[in-house]
C-alpha cells in the first residue's frame, strides 16, 4: 500500500525567498527518489508563508528510504530556523476504503 501524507509548514516573515529556494531544490531531488510518486508543493492562496506538502510514496520501504537520503537531514537543518514551527507538521493520510487504491 502506498504512504501517503500531507507536510505543513509556515516560513517566518523575511524568509519567503529562501524557503522556497529551499523546497524547489529538496523538491527536484525527492521527486527522483526511486520509490517517489508524487512531491507536490503548495501555498495556500491567503498566505503564501503557508505550505503544503503533499507526498506518496511507493510502499513503507520506499518512505523509509526518502527518511535515509542523504540530502535530507541537511534541508530539515536549514529550514527549521526559517520556520514558525519546531518542525514540519505531519499528517499520514490512507486511502478512502473502496477507492482505487482498494479497487
């Protein structure tokens, strides 16, 4: 089955900029990871200091591979003091039961 969850985060005010230099670049490279099926970056159109994160991966193995990258320890130290939060704030999503992941 895959792992799919939504990462959410708000850059602090003068940050903007490097934040999102930040995520095209972590972006480019998760998107190659082997096991990636989607990395999708959003802002919410009231607040653009405002993502969201929207990820699948493969299977279990495939996200806990993304966790080992070497690359991203690296993007987590430089973002978390551009950020309002301790971290980005993760949510695991499953699948509607009957839906075409079920199907």
């Amino acid at each position: 089955m895959t792992k799919t969850l939504l990462a959410e985060f708000t850059a602090r005010e003068g940050a903007e900029d490097e934040v999102a230099a930040l995520i095209r670049d972590y972006a480019v490279k998760v998107r190659e990871e082997e096991g990636n099926l989607a990395f999708d970056v959003y802002t919410k159109a009231a607040d653009s200091r405002a993502y969201w994160i929207f990820e699948v991966y493969r299977d279990e193995d495939a996200f806990k591979a993304h966790l080992d990258a070497p690359y991203g320890a690296p993007f987590n130290a430089a973002l978390t003091p551009l950020i309002e939060e301790d971290a980005s704030v993760l949510t695991f999503l499953d699948p509607l039961a009957g839906g075409p992941d079920q199907m």
